[in-house]
C-alpha cells in the first residue's frame, strides 16, 4: 500500500480513508457506473472505539464488525454517537449471540441459514426499524468460508421475505484471494443477484470487495465495499 498523504491531527485516518475513496471512485468510473454508486463501509474489527471514532471524525458512517462481543462493547462505547453510525455485523453468528446484534446493529450481512433469520426477526424490538440483512453466499465452494451454496440462496431468500422484522437488502460474499481471475467470483455472484431481482426480489445491496480487491468487485457490479486494512491498517491477529 502506498504511504497515505498527511492528515489533519484531528482526522488521523483521513489520507487513507481518502485513498480508499479514490480506488473507489477510479473503479466506478472505469466501470461505466454512476458515481457514489458504492457505499464504504469500513471494517473496524480488532481495532478500538477511539479508531472508529477517528474514522467517523473524517465522514465516516458504516462501521462493519465480525465478533459479537467485541462488536457489542464497541457499539456501547459509542453510544453518545449511535444516532450517527450505522452498525453492519459481518461475521459468522452463532444463536446464543443474536440478540444483542438483533438489538443494537442496523444491518447483519452474514445470514447463512433460516434458524439464525428466525432470532433475530424475533428479537427485533418493534421499536426499531425492520433489521436490514444480506444472505451470505459461499461463492466458491470453499469449505473454510461460512455462507450458502448458490443453489440454496433462492429458497433462503423466499423464506426470509416472510419474516416482518427484517428487510432483506442483498447477497454478500468473500470471494478467495488466490482466484486467478479476481472478476470472477464477484461476476457470480452478480449474476445470482440478477437473477434474484429478476424473479421478482427487490435486492440493491451487492456486498464484495475487501482492501485487496476492491476494483475488481466494482467492476463486476458491487454496491458496497468492506475494507478493513486500507483503512485502519494491518490488524494484529488473524482471528
Ligand atoms: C475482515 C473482513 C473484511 C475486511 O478485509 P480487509 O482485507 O482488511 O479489507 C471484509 N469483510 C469481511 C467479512 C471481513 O471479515
């Protein structure tokens, strides 16, 4: 990664947030797409409150977290801003952890069987808004990658459009990182997306592209961009 320009004192993470946005726009250009047709959202797992507040410091709304505990804490560090960030929980879920998602996040793009869309339409408090969600689909087939089956999304995405307290926005996948042609994953499961909407599902939320391979994911048809290491820089561990 290139070194980031320097930025404010007050703003530590503006050159490479401004970086990221402009990998951003280059790919939405070189696509022939509308520009701020791709929503960042930015992946602060492993990284601490004050991060996140130094990245909404430099405009950033859409924080994205992989662990429900860390994730919580986090969330209720930041409650003086709550009304001003938007929450999307990216990681796997396990039953005994939804509840505190279902009640404190906005979005859960990792949806992988109907059990887990069940709790958290559930424990939805009538009081928020409809939880938004994206089914996450094993693109490739891998075994070590949470997500459903292509074939299976279909039936996943019927049977949660039944469930009231949540919207269903899209498809979210990680594609693998040893792809020969990065394109190729993210053209998947574009076409799945198509192919959904075409059946009648109102989807507008396409969730591919990480710090490595962002562009090749806008170029495919991404409308949101989950970027941790662009942005907040390599993470400790590799949980
Ligand atoms: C960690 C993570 C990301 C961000 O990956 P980077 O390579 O650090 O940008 C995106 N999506 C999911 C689901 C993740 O777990």
């Amino acid at each position: 990664m290139p070194a980031a320009p320097p930025a404010p004192a007050s703003c530590p993470l503006a050159g490479r947030l401004a970086a990221v946005h402009e990998r951003i726009a280059a790919a939405t250009r070189q696509a022939g797409r509308a520009p701020g047709s791709v929503r960042l959202l930015a992946v602060s797992k492993t990284f601490d409150a004050d991060q996140v507040r130094a990245a909404h410091a430099c405009g950033q709304v859409a924080f994205g977290e992989n662990y429900a505990q860390e994730a919580l804490a986090k969330v209720n560090a930041l409650a003086d801003l709550r009304e001003r960030l938007e929450w999307h929980f990216i990681g796997p879920l396990q039953s005994n952890k939804t509840r505190g998602v279902a009640e404190r996040f906005d979005w859960v793009q990792s949806v992988e069987r109907l059990s887990i869309a069940q709790r958290l339409d559930r424990q939805r408090s009538p009081t928020l808004p409809r939880l938004n969600v994206c089914i996450q689909v094993n693109i490739d087939a891998e075994a070590s990658k949470s997500g459903v089956a292509p074939e299976q999304v279909p039936e996943l995405a019927e049977q949660i459009t039944r469930l009231p307290r949540l919207a269903l926005r899209g498809l979210m996948a990680l594609p693998s990182p040893h792809a020969v042609d990065a394109r190729d994953a993210p053209r998947r499961l574009r076409a799945l997306f198509d192919a959904l909407n075409a059946s009648g599902f109102a989807l507008d939320t396409l969730s591919c592209g990480m710090s490595g391979d962002l562009e090749a994911a806008i170029l495919e048809g991404a409308t949101m961009v989950r970027i941790g290491t662009a942005i907040f820089g390599a993470r400790e561990t590799s949980q």
